[in-house]
C-alpha cells in the first residue's frame, strides 16, 4: 500500500511539473471540443450569409458575437462536464490529468467558471439573435443534462444523445444571420450522423478505460462486433446528405461523395480485418480529416 501511494505521489509531482495553468485551463474547457465546434458555427454562418445575399464585412459584428458567444458557451459546458466527471476521470489516461483530478482547481472554481461562460456566451449570442441563443442553451442543456448527467452512465445509447449537442453549432451560427432552412438542418444532420462513428471508434480505442470507469458505451457492453456494424450503418447514413446541398455545385457534391465513399469503404473494411483496434484508430483519424475537409469544402464552395 506505501508503494502505491508514493507512485501516486510521484506521479502527481510529474504532472504539476510539466502543466501550467494556461494548460489546465485549456484542458478545462476542453479546447479541441471547442476549436472542431467554432468550424462547424463558423460554416453555418459564412452559408447562411451567402444563401441570404448578405456581406460578411457588413455582419462583421454578428460574426465576431456568434463566435465568441458560440466558444463560451461551449467551454462552459465542458467546463461543467469536467466538473461532473471528476469522480471518473482519475480512472481513464486521457482524463486522468486533468486539473479536476490533480487538484490544481477547486470543484467551486470550476463551476462558477462554466456558469459564468455560459452566462456571458448566451448574452453575446442574444446580440445576434434571440433564435441563437435559444438554440445554443438546447445545446447546453443537452450536453449537460441529457448526455453528462443522465445517458453517459446508464445507457448505450449515450453517444447519440450526446450527438444532439454537437450538431447545434451550425444552427447556431446559421440563425445568427438569418430564419431556419433546409440547408441549415442539413448541416444540423451531417453533424448529427457524423458523431456516433466519430466517438465510436474512440470508445473502441478506450474501450478498457470506459469498462473500469463503468461507463457503458456500446463496445463495452456489446462488444466490437456489434460496435463495426453501427458504425457502418452510420457511416452509410451520410452518402445522400451532400445531395441536399446541391446549391454549393456539382464539384462540392462529388467531393463530399468521394469523402463519404472512402469512409464507407474503410468502415466496411473492418468486416475482414482482424485488430479492431487498429482500424478503430484509422476510423478515427479519417473521422476527424473528414469533418474538416467536410467543412472546408463548403465555405470555399461558397465564396462568392
């Protein structure tokens, strides 16, 4: 037992010894959550802009607005998420560095961090429109309450609630300029059906951590096998949406075609290959990839 503790001790040092409380902070808010988050507000604000006829340069302060408003309310959130998790994330590698767990922030601390990101992101979001507010706080409440503090660690089905959150972002940014459409709740579904292989595939990569944290993400409690074949399904379920967007060109439509072919073809590869784990990493780096492209594809596809 002296052991173990003085490893935990050692190990506490090295941590405090190689962060610093810009990285804690960082790590707080979970900056890459936020980052992959402002692409996708940032895109449905530059289409809404476009499909409406409106400059960017004359909405600049709307721009600016949406996407401060749109980062805190997203820190917040993760914020609060670490908040809520503390009591699990000493268990899993990722997470078990954060400054929750090393103690290098108080729970007080972070809660009144996350509320009072939320509180002034909502209020700059307001400055655009009431309809974005409204639909960040949806975002809020269902990252917060129906995925961290009910879904996560009682059902599967987690990963698709938690979904609901990271598809808001483009409508966010979208009704920041102008009224819902279809193209809108298009980018609402890409984003929507993009998550569960996305974070499927990182569950089966931390599969063991998710077990000992009791936390049960489709891998654990079904295993792979069942695991491949929902991300496949997901994965087939994006090939008709670039078609919805047809307005954007026949150029993007075959690039998002041929993006959405590679993923099918690798997720259809798992049927045969033998380390899941392998190809759960490559699922992965090509989810990530694939929404930046994605996205890419469509604000250069809509410049004018």
């Amino acid at each position: 037992m002296a052991n173990t503790r003085g490893e935990i001790t050692i190990q506490s040092h090295k941590i405090e010894n190689t962060t610093t409380i810009w990285k804690d902070f960082l790590s707080l808010i979970k900056i890459g959550i936020v980052n992959s988050n402002l692409i996708t507000t940032f895109t449905g604000l530059w289409l809404a802009l476009y499909f409406s006829g409106e400059s960017f340069l004359h909405n600049i302060d709307k721009v600016l607005f949406t996407l401060s408003g749109s980062a805190l309310i997203i820190a917040g959130s993760c914020a609060i998420n670490n908040f809520y998790d503390r009591d699990i994330d000493h268990i899993m590698e990722r997470t078990k560095s954060r400054p929750t767990v090393t103690g290098r922030v108080t729970p007080l601390q972070v809660v009144l961090l996350g509320l009072g990101f939320l509180f002034v992101g909502t209020f700059l979001l307001v400055m655009t429109s009431i309809t974005a507010a409204v639909i960040g706080l949806i975002g809020v409440f269902s990252y917060v309450v129906l995925y961290t503090m009910w879904t996560k660690r009682h059902y599967t089905i987690n990963t698709v609630v938690g979904s609901i959150s990271g598809a808001v972002p483009p409508l966010i940014g979208w009704t920041a300029i102008t009224d819902l459409s279809t193209v809108a709740w298009v980018l609402f579904l890409i984003m929507f059906v993009w998550q569960p292989p996305h974070f499927l595939a990182l569950a089966m990569k931390r599969c063991e951590e998710y077990r000992e944290a009791k936390i049960p993400m489709l891998p654990v409690v079904h295993g792979f096998a069942i695991t491949k074949r929902q991300i496949m399904i997901w994965v087939a379920c994006l090939l008709p949406l670039p078609f919805y967007l047809y307005s954007l060109g026949i150029g993007f439509i075959v690039l998002a075609t041929l993006l959405n072919i590679g993923w099918l073809i690798l997720a259809l590869a798992g049927i045969k290959m033998k380390d899941d784990l392998k190809w759960a990493k490559w699922m992965f780096v090509y989810s990530l990839n694939y929404l930046t492209i994605l996205f890419s594809l469509m604000v250069i596809f809509a410049i004018q």
